[in-house]
C-alpha cells in the first residue's frame, strides 16, 4: 500500500511523499534540508524524485538529494538544458512506474512551456505541480492563456474522485478572489469557511478533490455560462474567459 504525506517546506510549498514500507519518492523538492529531516524522522530511503517543472521552488533540493541518496530524477524533456541531475526524462503519455504503481504524464503547458502532471489512475492521484492549485491555477509565466485552459481541461477530463495534490497552500487566497468574482455561490462560500477551519486549525488544504475543483475552481469555469454572463463576458469564447479571469485575478 502506498501512502501519500505531505512535506511543508518554505513559506507555502508542499513537497509530496509517495512511501511503500521504508522506500520513498518525492515530487518538487525544492529544498533538501527538510526533505532530508523527514526521511531521516521516518527511517525512509529516497529512491525516487519526480520533478513537474524547472522553477527553483520546485527542484531547488534536487542535487543535495541526489548526492546523499543516489535516487533517480525523473522530470520534463522539455526542460532538459534548465534541469540539472535528469535522470529519466519523460513527456505527454509515457508511463513511469513508482513502487509498482504506474503513472500517466501528461504535458500540461501554460504556467512553464515544459510543465508536467504525474497521473496515478490505481490510486486515483494526481501531481499537478504550478498548473491547477485549489481554488486557482498558476501564472502564466511561458504559456499562453489558450495553452493554460487547453491543459486544465484536459485535467478536468480525469475522474471526478481524483485526489488533486497541488505544490503551494494557496487556496485560502485563492478562494478570496473566487469569492471576489462569484460573491453568491453558496458552495463556494461554505468551502471558503470550510478551509478557513481547516487552516486555523493548521491542517493542510491540500490534497483536494477533482469534484470540488470542477464545481468551485472560477479557472476550471470558463466555460461556465452563468459565470460569464456575471462577469459580463458572455460573448468571450472560454479560452478568452479564461484568460479574462486570469487578469482579473493578477490585479486582485
Ligand atoms: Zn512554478
Ligand atoms: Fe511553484
């Protein structure tokens, strides 16, 4: 059985564990020192390190890591000159196995023109790195805003019951903006204070759910009607909404 643990590390990062009994792999660690602080606590050895993209925050703990465990670094082609330490180097459809479990990559442009998903179908788990947050989505610092919504749909095209297992405790701001935009969403306003709990309470919001993602996310709705006609956008085509949206929430 695999289990998933959630490492914190700077101010809002999350650097996620796959274990199976002592080994572990790890998704974007961006800092080794409590990477290594907590495979030592939990008597782990690190075989594996997947990585979704090249910013700094996400493989940032990558070399240390791999000099002091000898892991495998699994990451983007597309990155292949920004990444040091690549060991595997994997792109759209090809399938990698981590203890036993098998995994989809799934290309997904638009926050990096290189950013990668890591889908696990048998657990129902997916890696998305900077491309879809809870509540939000991540900036579009190479892709376009056509890219960026091409991606997240294909997201929303997994199973409902998918786990979702962003890299930052965005959510609590996210969902302010969210608010901002669709200040009468009754769900969404019960899931605002349900993760204002959840956060005093120093849980983590993350993993969330594909559902809630689907049903709440504004960046998961723009091809909402009702959405676009609240905003006044109903003749924007949803790539174009999205990319309103986008906007809208760089100026919030
Ligand atoms: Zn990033
Ligand atoms: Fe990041």
């Amino acid at each position: 059985m695999i289990e998933i643990k959630s490492i914190p590390i700077f101010k809002d990062n999350y650097v996620h564990a796959l274990i199976q009994g002592n080994d572990c792999a790890v998704v974007d660690p961006g800092d080794a020192a409590p990477v290594i602080k907590y495979l030592t606590a939990n008597n782990l050895n690190l075989t594996t390190i997947l990585i979704t993209h090249h910013h700094n925050d996400h493989i940032g703990g990558v070399e240390k890591l791999k000099e002091k465990y000898g892991c495998k670094v699994i990451g983007p082609s597309y990155d292949k000159d920004r990444i040091n330490s690549l060991d595997v180097l994997v792109s759209e459809a090809d399938n990698i196995n981590v203890f036993g479990q098998q995994a989809t990559v799934m290309h997904t442009p638009g926050h990096t023109l290189g950013h990668i998903c890591y889908y696990f179908k048998n657990i129902k788990t997916l890696f998305c790195g900077d491309t879809l947050f809870s509540m939000g989505c991540g900036y579009l610092f190479e892709g376009s805003h056509q890219q960026m919504w091409e991606s997240l749909s294909r997201l929303k095209r997994l199973p409902a019951d998918t786990k979702v297992y962003c890299t930052h405790e965005y959510t609590l701001n996210n969902l302010k903006f969210a608010l901002s935009i669709d200040a009468n969403n009754k769900s969404l306003i019960e899931f605002a204070d349900l993760i204002q709990k959840k956060r005093d309470s120093n849980e983590f919001s993350v993993p969330s759910l594909l559902a809630t993602e689907i049903e709440l996310n504004p960046f998961l709705r723009a091809n909402s009607k009702s959405l676009k006609n609240q905003l006044g956008q109903q003749n924007l085509s949803d790539a174009d909404f999205f990319g309103h949206i986008r906007e809208l929430k760089n100026n919030f």
